[in-house]
C-alpha cells in the first residue's frame, strides 16, 4: 500500500503522516516514510531554490519541475524495494505535488486547457509510480499562511489559492479522499484513518 499525503504548504501533512505511521506500526505493519524533497543533492538543491524570492516565477517553476522530477526518480529503488519487503509506504507529497505547484497557469484556464498545459509535467513523470491512494489535506490558504514560517517563498496568499483550487481539480479527476484540514489534529487523524481502513481492510 503506497499512500500519499497532498495539500499545500501549512496544511498539516508532516503531522499527520507521523500520526498515521504510528497508527499502522501499531498495527503491525512495517511502514516506509519518504517525502519530497528529499535528501538527496537535487533535493537539497530545491530546497534552496525554494527560498528564492523568484520561485514562483514562470521559470523557476519549470526549473523545479526538472529538479523534482529527477529527486522523484532517484526514490523509485527505495519504493520498489518497500514493496517488496511488503511494508506499507507514506509519502509526504508525490509527483501530484509538481502537477498543482508546477502548473499555476492551469486553474485560470478551462479543463481542457488546464490538462494539455500540464501535458509536458505527466511525461516527464511517467517513470514515477503512482501511489495507491492520495489524502488531501484542503485547507482554507490564510490559516495554512499563518502556520506556515514563511520560510519559502511559495507562502504566499494569491499563489497558494490558485494551487489550493489546482489541487482541488486533481482531486475531482484523480479520485483523492479529500480531508477538511481546518478541523483540530485528532479529528483530521480520526478521518484519515477512517479513509485508510477500508483499502488495508482493518476496521478502525
Ligand atoms: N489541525 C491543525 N490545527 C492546528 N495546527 C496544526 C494542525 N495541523 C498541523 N498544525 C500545525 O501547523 C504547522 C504546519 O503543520 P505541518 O508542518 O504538519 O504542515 P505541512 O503540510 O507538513 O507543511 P509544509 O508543506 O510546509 O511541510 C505546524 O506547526 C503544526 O503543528
Ligand atoms: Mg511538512
């Protein structure tokens, strides 16, 4: 099982994945966290790009497109791997992460548009496993700004709202369970786990 926790920056991903590890360990399961960036050099290299005023520029948005997508492939050995061993694994974004944040034209424009204009992100991602189920964590863009450190210059109102709504589109077409991340920890882990049982058929 390969689940994936999306959402935008602030939205309590890391809090819950750490929740939801502890939740299946405790089950038995052997779990394998990862998260994007990663620790590799690419993703050290992003994470510094990251915290330029320009990131959210048009061409450093495709910049990290590339970086990602490269950091993502180097991760494809240690999933396989996981899967083999048979452990449960949980992502901290996935390669959707590039397809709301890398496409910010997209939710401006029509469905169609949006697709094709995204066309060139899903190729140069089509290595990339796709995960068996996707959580996203929707959460109003001024509470996710005011728990964010402002550390990254992606925390921003105007452009967090176009990839909360980009996000939100993806989860229409992509079949995400989508989680209210305005409500307290517990309850948001209570839901998590309620959406998580019936595809590891435990009762919760
Ligand atoms: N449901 C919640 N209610 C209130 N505060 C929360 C909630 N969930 C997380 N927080 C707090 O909000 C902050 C951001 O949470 P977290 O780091 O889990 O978000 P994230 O989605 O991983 O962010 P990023 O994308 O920047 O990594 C943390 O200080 C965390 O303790
Ligand atoms: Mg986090």
């Amino acid at each position: 099982m390969y689940i994936c926790l999306e959402g935008i920056d602030g939205s309590g991903k890391s809090t819950q994945i750490l929740l939801l590890e502890k939740w299946l360990s405790d089950y038995g399961y052997e779990v394998l966290r990862i998260f994007e960036p990663t620790n590799s050099s690419t993703g050290k290299l992003i994470r510094e790009i990251l915290k330029d005023p320009r990131a959210t520029n048009d061409n450093f948005q495709k910049t990290l497109a590339l970086l990602f997508a490269a950091d993502r492939m180097v991760l494809m050995d240690t999933i396989e791997a996981a899967e083999e061993a048979g452990k449960a694994i949980i992502s901290d974004r996935c390669f959707y992460s590039s397809i709301a944040y890398q496409n910010p034209q997209g939710v401006q424009n029509s469905k169609q548009r949006l697709d094709s204009d995204a066309s060139w992100l899903y190729e140069l991602n089509k290595f990339i496993k796709k995960p068996d189920m996707v959580i996203l964590l929707d959460l109003d863009v001024e509470k996710a700004i005011s728990r964010c450190d402002g550390s990254d210059s992606f925390e921003n109102k105007v452009f967090l709202e176009k990839i909360r709504n980009r996000y939100l589109e993806l989860a229409k077409t992509n079949d995400f369970f989508v989680i209210n991340a305005n409500n307290g920890i517990n309850k948001i882990h209570e839901d998590i786990k309620k959406a998580v049982s019936p595809k590891i058929g435990r009762c919760i």
